[in-house]
C-alpha cells in the first residue's frame, strides 16, 4: 500500500529550531514504521522560499532573495540529515520543477472559472504570511507574533473559496477522519461552517515569488505557492517519472496548528478547483512550549536542534521529541526534561538492560545462548499484543502512546530480571536450563524492543540487535513476536548505550 507522509515547508527566514525538528522527527518515525510493515512510502520535506519574510531578511542583509535562499538552505537540509531523517526528497519552492507546476496548478483553477481580478484591503501580518481581521488580533497585534500587522490595500487575483464551502462541509461529514485529532476537526468544521472568504491567490508590487502565468505582473501569494508542493514534488523528485499515480492521494500531511486554515480548508479547496483529489488525512499538532510560549524565532526562544543533538545525539532528541509531550496536543518542554529522560529511560532502562543481559549471557552461558522459548513464558506474555498495539496506535499518529507501550515492555523485561534472578540460578548447576531460559527470554525480548524501536532510535536499534548476536539489517514489523531468536555464539558484554552525560544545561 502506498503511504506519502509530508512535513509543511519551512519558512527559511533563519535557521531551523526544535518546532521544525519535531515535525520532521514525527514524520520519520511514521515513514520508517510504515517501511517496516512493508509499505510503499515516500517522505517529503522541504522549504518554503518564497515569503514576504525571506525577502525582508535577504534585502537587510544586502542580497538577492535567492542568493540569501541559496546561502542558508544548507543548515536546512542539514535538519533532517542530522536528525537521522529518511526523507526521499527536499523540495525548494524556487526549484523550476515547482514553479512550473504551480503555474500549471493555477491556471487550472482560472480555466475553471475560479479566479477573479478584485482590490485587497485589510491588515496583513508578514511573520504569519497572512491577512488577518480585526477579531484575530489582541491589542492591535498577532497573538502569535506580538507585532502589530501592516495595511496592504492591491488589486490581485482571488479564488473562489466561497464556492466551495458546501463540497467542503461534505467532505467533512463523509470523512469524520479527514483531519485529526477529533478537535481539530471540529476546528476545521466550524471555521468552514461560519462562512467562507475568498482571499487572494496574488501579490502586486512584489517580484519575489512564482509569476501569475495570465498576469506575470504578479507573483502567487505564498500559501497558494507553498501547499501545492506536496503535488508538485511527486513530478520531479525522480527525474523521468511521475509519482502522483503511485502516491496521490494516499498522502497523510503533518502540521502545526497554527497553518490549520491553510491545509484544512483552502488546500482541500484549491485541489477541488484544479481537478484534483483531496488527500487521504491530516494531522494537526500542537505547540513546544518553553516557559510555556510557544518556541519561534520571532519570539527569539529558539532552541537549536543541532545543538541538542550534538550533547546527547540524534536518538536522545528523537525519543524526547516522541515522549515529552503527548503528539497532538500542546506541551511544556525543558532541556532539563530531555536529560532526566536520557539518564532515567536510555542509559538506565533500556542501556543498562542491554549490557546486564548481555554480560550475563557472557559470564554464565560462555556467550553462547541455547534456543530456549517456553509456552509459559512471562515474555512471551509481554509481547503478545505489542505488534499490533503499537501499529494501531501509529495508524492514528498516536506516536506518545505506541512509545509508552513499547516501554512497559523494557520496564516489564526489567522486572524479569529481578524476579528471576539469574546470578542466583548461575550458582545452582541444578537450574542451569531455568537460567538459560531466563537469559534466552531476555536476549529474545530485547530484540523484539529493538525492532519495535527502530523508528523511534534508528542508530540506537541496529547497535541491540548487533550485541545480542542478531542482523542489525533484519527490522521487519513481523520480527516484534516471541520466540524468533535461534541458538546464538558470540555474545559478549555490550558497551554502554547511552553513555554518562554531566551537565544538564549543556545544550541549553
């Protein structure tokens, strides 16, 4: 089955914080999980060149919009790259590929009737790229962006939404998990239910950005420019073939609440208007909170990723980002939250139960582990339903909740080993085929963790697998069951995981 899971493009205004790392960790741990289960998946990241921002920031610092572009577009393919992320594409707006294909996307919609030439007024905010209304402000600003918006008053092209609002509400009410969780949803509905504005596809007065193709006076604005990149990329990311047939619409977007109204009622609408199908869902996250205020780079309480990555490694930041909040919702964050979890959950829970069992296994088994599973296993008890119940709950981008469940296993396998005691049984040659039970019960639920952590701990997994005797290679969903391990030689004890890490406020 196809599965095409995209991140919004990101705003390349200044280098990458910890709210870009996160959605881009997101969509990683999905497209490696659904690979495990033998999916076909395509995964796309990218930037968004092509904002008011971006021209703002490249002409204080003396350049071009696109040679600024150009110049800080590496930090942001470095992003994923550092984090470990399996992107099969990066996508610039200001590739030829895209452009063409937005100017394509465009004039479908115009051919249809969709598009009409009219004056804009109103208060426009550059850091939200948006127009905004009265009622959305507080105190005369941008509750996001604490800056109070700029009059634009132009005559541009707009579309049509307002045509669309009766497909759109059917769509809602045919599809009650097009966009979830359930409350944005809700959000979604209500929005479109209250009544729908058309709103400008084009800016006046401004050569940065894709030409009108009827009016190449204009450029697109930037929202009607950035989403139709999850349709343009699937043209060009392989040259000489085009993906959409494969991978449209079966594309699962992720996004940050605030860019909710972009993707959940003008994209869908757009698609309508050019002949296309809406995709297959969208999942709305919530906001990293540091001292509770959202983190961006307007607010200046940016926390730098790569910074992060390089104190505790792309692993520790990847399971932080999954485990710290519940994905979905808002959530509070500290850097001090990400090393008690390195320290508490990692190294102690997990790393330390890696280098026990495989000690054990060295000491008293002479590292050669006997094929050992029993019907009245503990383990096989533990493992049961931890395929499935992780599975069902990243079907439903429940990334926090399929973490935990895959916990309780590390912390039950934990347990095993203090009821079962085996450096008791290693002194009784009586016990010695409960003791290479034990030890096989251990080795072999490790590897099935290691397998269910794969997408969270891509460098973490391979490394379990290897010091337990097993083909770091082998990560197939159908490997998370009881029972699997064969008789192994060779297992001696293995290096820390996780190693000690002094300070907490190293990264900070």
């Amino acid at each position: 089955m196809p599965y095409y899971v995209t991140t919004p493009i990101y705003y390349v205004n200044s280098t990458p914080h910890i709210g870009h790392a996160y959605t881009t960790i997101a969509a990683d741990i999905l497209a490696r999980h659904y690979r495990q289960r033998g999916e076909d998946v395509f995964f796309l990241t990218g930037v968004d060149e092509h904002a008011s921002k971006v021209a703002r920031v490249a002409a204080e610092q003396g350049l071009d919009p696109k040679a600024y572009a150009d110049r800080i577009v590496g930090a942001w393919r470095e992003l994923p790259r550092r984090l470990g992320a399996t992107n099969d594409f990066f996508i610039r707006t200001t590739d030829d590929g895209h452009k063409a294909f937005v100017q394509d996307f465009l004039q479908r919609i115009y051919d249809a009737g969709d598009i009409y030439q009219d004056v804009y007024a109103g208060l426009y905010c550059v850091g939200c790229e948006a127009f905004k209304t009265e009622a959305e402000l507080v105190e005369g600003k941008c509750p996001l962006h604490d800056v109070e918006p700029e009059w634009i008053e132009e005559r541009n092209w707009f579309f049509r939404l307002s045509a669309y609002q009766d497909r759109l509400l059917a769509l809602y009410d045919e599809r009650p998990d097009f966009v979830l969780p359930a409350f944005r949803f809700n959000e979604a509905r209500s929005f479109i239910a209250g009544g729908l504005q058309d709103f400008s596809i084009s800016r006046a007065g401004q050569p940065w950005g894709v030409p009108i193709p009827w009016d190449p006076d204009q450029v697109a604005y930037v929202w009607a420019d950035a989403l139709v990149n999850y349709l343009s990329a699937l043209t060009y990311a392989r040259p000489g073939e085009d993906l959409r047939p494969r991978f449209w619409p079966a594309v699962r977007h992720l996004l940050g609440k605030d860019i909710l109204r972009f993707h959940c009622v003008y994209w869908p609408a757009m698609l309508l208007a050019a002949g296309y199908e809406v995709p297959r869902q969208l999942f709305v996250h919530g906001y990293l909170l540091l001292d509770d205020r959202k983190i961006s780079k307007s607010l200046g309480n940016v926390v730098d990723p790569l910074d992060l990555i390089d104190v505790y490694g792309a692993d520790a930041v990847r399971f932080w980002a999954a485990r710290a909040v519940s994905f979905g919702h808002d959530g509070s964050v500290s850097i001090d939250s990400l090393h008690e979890r390195y320290e508490r959950e990692l190294a102690n829970e997990l790393g330390n139960l890696l280098s026990r069992t495989t000690a054990m296994v060295a000491r008293y088994l002479d590292g050669v582990l006997p094929a050992r599973p029993r019907g009245d296993s503990p383990v096989r008890a533990l493992l049961a339903t931890l395929a499935s119940d992780v599975a069902d709950r990243l079907d439903v981008y429940d990334l926090t909740g399929a973490l935990e469940r895959i916990w309780d296993v590390v912390r039950g396998l934990n347990r095993y080993v203090e009821e079962r005691a085996p450096w008791k049984l290693a002194s009784d040659e009586e016990r010695r085929r409960e003791l290479e039970e034990t030890l096989y019960d251990l080795v072999d639920g490790l590897g099935a963790v290691a397998v269910a952590l794969a997408a969270y701990l891509p460098e973490t997994s391979p490394r379990i697998l290897a010091a337990l005797g097993a083909d770091p290679a082998e990560l197939g969903w159908e490997r998370v069951a009881y029972g699997l391990t064969p008789a192994r030689a060779g297992i001696a004890a293995a290096a820390p995981l996780y190693p000690r890490i002094d300070a907490p406020t190293a990264a900070a």
